[in-house]
C-alpha cells in the first residue's frame, strides 16, 4: 500500500500543478496559492491514509492449532 499512497500524492500533485498553471490569468496568485495548497492537502493526508490503515500487504497467517490425542 505504500505504492498506492505515492502513486495518490504525485497524481495529486500533478493535478495541482495544472490547476495552478490553468488558473495563471484568472485569479491573483495568493488565491491560486490556497487552491495548491488544499489540493496537495488532500494528496498527502490520503496518501498517508493509503500507508497508515494499508498494511504490510501480505496475508496474517492463522496460528497453528494444537491437536490432543
């Protein structure tokens, strides 16, 4: 799962890059700079989310059970 939290932060950072270029001449850059901001937020806070509750990845494994004859 640690793949799949890195893989969300930089998709969330690509995206808040082209928000930030998109809105170049649109809105004054403080405004630009909160969007950026929230959007690479909300990419951190889910990839740490993705690392924190994902697990190792591999399977627990059951404990033996003990046989008495």
């Amino acid at each position: 799962m640690i793949i799949a939290g890195i893989l969300f932060f930089v998709v969330m950072a690509i995206a808040a890059f082209v928000v930030f270029k998109l809105l170049k001449k649109a809105v004054k850059m403080a405004v630009r700079a909160v969007i950026v901001f929230l959007i690479l937020f909300i990419g951190l806070a889910g990839g740490l989310a993705f690392w924190a509750f994902g697990g190792s990845g591999a399977p627990a494994k059951a404990p033996a059970s003990k046989k008495t004859r």
